[in-house]
C-alpha cells in the first residue's frame, strides 16, 4: 500500500502520448468524435466568446476541427491553448483572474490528479458568466475490457494488476463542478459504442491514441500472451455482436459550468411561493 494520493503517472502518459503523436491521425476518431460534439454543445450557446482558452491535450484539434465546422463557431476570436499538466503536476494556469469568456476542454479530465484543483483554476480564470464546457471519459469507460482483462489474468497468473483507468461517474462530475465553485453546473453522458474484429485491435487503437496504462499502481510487467489470448476469447464470448465483432463501451461525461454573476438566474428564496401545495391538491384524510 502507499500513501501517495496520485492515481495516475503523468510522465508515464506524456511518454505514451509521445510516441503516438506520429501516428495519432490514424486513431484519432474518438477524438474529433467528441470534439465535434462538444463544438456543437457549443454553437447551441447563443452568446460571443471574444477569448476563450482550450485546455485539451491535444493542441490545436478543437480549433481545427471549428474551422471545418464553421469559422463562426460560438461567435469565439481567439482559442489559445494551455497544458494542465507538467510532469506529474498539476500547473497554474497562465491567466489572469476573470480573463477568460470561455474555457474548452475535450478528452483530458480524465487522467488529471488534482480534478477539483483544476476545476477550481478554470472557475477562477472566467470573467462573471463566463462558460466552462469540457468532456471527459467515464466510469462505465471499456467496462468490457476491463472485465476480461482481469479475470483473464487471474486465470493465468493467480492475481491481477489494474490494466484500466478508473474514471469519474456522472453523479460525482456534477458534485465536482458543484465544489469547484461553478453556477448552473449540469454533467450529462452520452455512450459511443465501438466495434472491432477483436480485443487486440482495441488495444491497439488505444495505444495509437496515447491512452494506455498510466496508473502509477500498474504492474512493470507487460501481459503476458496467455492472458492476452485469454481475455480475447472472453471478450468474444460475452460482447460480440451478431456479426462476431466485439463491442467496445466509451462512455462521454459533458461538464457545463458557469462562473457566478448576478444576472444568472437563481433559484426561488424558500418559502416565497405565492401558491399553496394544500390548495392545489387537498388536504390530505
């Protein structure tokens, strides 16, 4: 046991995240999937973003992506990007407070140490009624492979190390935009099922997306091929499709947040309802 409270090795995920930046384009899909729908989320906010800050980790895809859809996106004139993370720590952020109109951030949340820490800065740095949007990856994240990988393991070896993330749940996003300070705060999912010919050619993509295991409390050891071959025939056991391909569960958590400000609408003071519950429905026998 150690008494370390980090979850994950950042240098372990900048180093995966290194050497699958040249090959990145060809794994990319979840990716601008995401991206595309955070931008539309986005251009459903009828309102200008004269600065706004991406604080995904891939640099410059949100804007990309933006220019592809429609340069006048969400009335936005500038999205620089930040890092959030240096090594395995969680940075400060390089604005001013209340400088920002909007801060995006897609598919980076999830490996961060620190998330109330960080949700907190993005609060800090809004302007009143400024916009905090982002997307993370959930708990219900590769549930399948998750499953199979450790109970191949145990199969095979006795004992199993955590191969999978673990990853914020709905309920606990919305606590934690609540804590960090954020107006309006609303965490809702949405599910991307992927299909693949097998296990192996999931686990391929996520290494071509730089999301392997950077658990700081991963096993040094790569798995072995029985455990691979193992949990792949349990894969295809419990999640093929009628066509025989294997289903893979990426779960989407969206985190709307507002920085506090006067205008915004508030809820009713207790006890200022001008309508009796009793009148309208009858004392009860």
């Amino acid at each position: 046991m150690s008494d370390d409270p980090r979850i994950f090795d950042h240098r372990q995920l900048a180093r995966q995240r290194q050497r699958a930046e040249p090959g990145f384009a060809r794994h990319d899909f979840l990716f601008r999937e995401l991206a595309t729908r955070l931008l539309d989320r986005l251009a459903d906010v009828r309102r200008q973003f004269p600065k706004a800050a991406d604080l995904s980790p891939r640099a410059g895809l949100l804007a990309d992506i933006r220019a592809e859809l429609d340069p006048a996106v969400g009335g936005m004139t500038t999205l620089s990007a930040a890092p959030l993370l240096d090594g395995d720590s969680l940075v400060a952020l390089p604005f001013e407070a209340g400088s920002l109109d909007l801060v995006l951030s897609c598919l980076g949340f999830h490996w961060i140490n620190d998330l109330p820490g960080a949700l907190i800065q993005i609060r800090n740095a809004l302007r009143p009624d400024g916009l905090f949007l982002g997307v993370m990856l959930g708990g219900e994240t590769l549930t399948e492979l998750r499953q199979c990988l450790m109970e191949a393991e145990l199969a095979e070896t006795g004992g199993a190390s955590p191969r999978v993330s673990p990853m914020v749940g709905l309920r606990d996003a919305a606590g934690l935009l609540q804590r960090a300070g954020f107006a309006l705060p609303v965490a809702d999912a949405e599910t991307i099922t992927v299909t693949y010919a097998d296990a192996i050619g999931l686990m391929r993509d996520l290494r071509g997306m730089g999301e392997g295991n950077a658990l700081i409390a991963r096993s040094r050891r790569p798995l072995s091929r029985n455990v691979v071959a193992r949990a792949s025939l349990l894969y295809a056991e419990r999640f093929a499709e009628s066509d025989g391909r294997i289903r893979a569960t990426f779960q989407a958590i969206f985190l709307t947040g507002w920085a506090p400000d006067p205008s915004q609408q508030q809820p009713a003071r207790r006890g200022s309802g001008e309508v009796s519950l009793t009148d309208v429905f009858g004392r009860s026998c």
